[in-house]
C-alpha cells in the first residue's frame, strides 16, 4: 500500500555492524526496519526509518511526546494496523522474514508487548500466565501440564519468589510493580524472539521501577528488548542503543553513550539536554 505523499527528510546512516556497548553481550539480529513511512489518513506519524533490532542489546526509542515512537513500537507486531486510515510503507523482517507475511496473531507470540497501564487479567497469577500457553493449542492443556512453563516465565520476571505460596491469588490483587511484572511474565511464557515495552515504569514508584529496570538488562541476551520511554535517565540506565525520533523522523541512532555524551546531530544536543520536550 501506498503511503500519502511527504516532504523528503534527510536519511541517517545505519551501520551494518557496531560496537558493543556491553562486552558481554553477543548481539544477534532479529529484526530490522527498512524504511518504514506509517501515517494515519494525511496524518504521517513515521518518516522513512531504518534501523536493526538485536537479541543481546536494549534499543530504547526517545523523543518527545508525538514524535512517532510509540507508532514505530506498535508496528513491530503489527499492532498499527489495527487503527482506521492507517498507511504503511517499508518492510520490517522478523529473522529475515517479512512480516506483512506472517499471519498476525502468530507474529504478536513471537514479538510481544507490555503496555503503559499493567493489564493483568481478571484470573489468578498463575492462569495469567498460563493463558497464551492454553491459547496455543488445538487442545486446552491442564495445570499439570503448563506448570513448569508457568513458573518458569514468573521465574525470569523476577516474581516466582513472591508468588510461589499463592499463586491461586487474583493478579488484581498485586500492587502495580508486582502487576507489570505479571504482564512481562505473560509475554515470556510465549518464548518470543522479541519483546516490546511501551512506558513500562510511567504508572510506578521509583523502587518497582528499579526493579523493572533490573529486569529489562538481565533479560536482554535471551530476547531482543525494545522499549519507548520519555524517562532520559531511564534511557541511560537500560540501553545499549538509542534511537532519537522528532517529528516522525529518526535524526540519531547510536550506542547510548554516544548519544547522551556526544550526540552528532544538534537536535539530539539539544534534547538530551532538555532544551525541549
């Protein structure tokens, strides 16, 4: 489909191969964009953006608000598409392969998001999590059969110790750290080769963000972890890479420490140092 005619922006150049920001991580690439445009009727939210998403690394997308950040997230698994009017233009692979091909719900379990708000359902901990492994089959498996599973993605969330007594207790019963963790443990029970957080700390306190934030770097060699966050220090606490959005337009891409303490571009001077935003 045809994107809606827009104004030429200016390209950055992506590196095939770049240094690691973290030594020990081995980066593994999973996805990558290839000049994605998306607009929403003559409204373009995303500009011709390319950029690789790895296994090993944390990419965080920064920018101020309406930027187009949150759009380029959502189209990962394409969740965009679910919007009236919406048009794209690009292609983004998931392990080289493109994903305007995939069937979506199949895409969504193999890159999955956890959102702003946590979202846990109205069940107990345990049948959370055991929901995407029961929706995976022809056949409803019982609790014997996910539960090792079922621990297992608690386990990597970093709650199985504080739910192991009861995890017949309802989710909504949790506090809200305990909860987001919840919602990350569900969208690991699915084994995805990447994982999505759009503003996962912005509804927290700062120790259940720590926590979160804790989590996000320890699981980023087993999944490819991009996340949206208005945070800047957050950004420099996480990432390995960073993406700087303004106006639908990637202006810098870059290890984190590049961006933050030299930037190239006087935009991303000018907003890591929070000139705007």
């Amino acid at each position: 489909m045809e994107l809606l005619s827009t104004p030429p922006v200016r390209r950055i150049a992506v590196p095939e191969a770049v240094a690691q920001t973290r030594p020990h991580a081995l980066a593994l690439e999973r996805m990558r964009v290839e000049d994605v445009s998306i607009a929403y009727g003559d409204k373009v939210a995303v500009s011709d953006v390319s950029l690789p998403i790895r296994q090993g690394e944390v990419l965080a997308l920064i920018g101020p608000s309406g930027c187009g950040k949150t759009t380029l997230l959502r189209s990962l698994n394409r969740l965009t598409e679910l919007t009236r009017n919406t048009w794209f233009k690009g292609r983004i692979t998931l392990d080289g392969e493109d994903t305007a091909l995939m069937e979506p719900t199949a895409l969504r379990r193999r890159v999955t998001m956890v959102f702003q708000q946590p979202n846990p359902f109205p069940m107990s901990v345990f049948d959370n999590v055991a929901f995407v492994l029961r929706e995976q089959g022809a056949k409803r498996p019982g609790r014997k059969a996910v539960e090792a599973d079922v621990l297992d993605a608690l386990e990597r969330a970093g709650l199985l110790d504080e739910v192991r007594e009861d995890l017949d207790h309802p989710a909504l019963r949790l506090s809200g750290g305990q909860q987001q963790r919840l919602c990350i443990a569900r969208a690991l029970a699915a084994r995805p080769e990447v994982l999505l957080l759009d503003e996962p700390c912005s509804a927290l306190d700062p120790k259940s963000t720590q926590v979160i934030e804790d989590l996000i770097v320890r699981l980023r060699d087993e999944v490819a972890i991009v996340i949206v966050t208005h945070n800047l220090q957050q950004a420099r606490r996480v990432a390995d890479r960073v993406g700087f959005m303004y106006l639908g337009e990637l202006v810098e891409y870059g290890a984190a420490t590049t961006i933050f303490d030299s930037p190239s571009e006087e935009r991303t001077k000018d907003y890591v140092a929070g000139a705007f935003g």
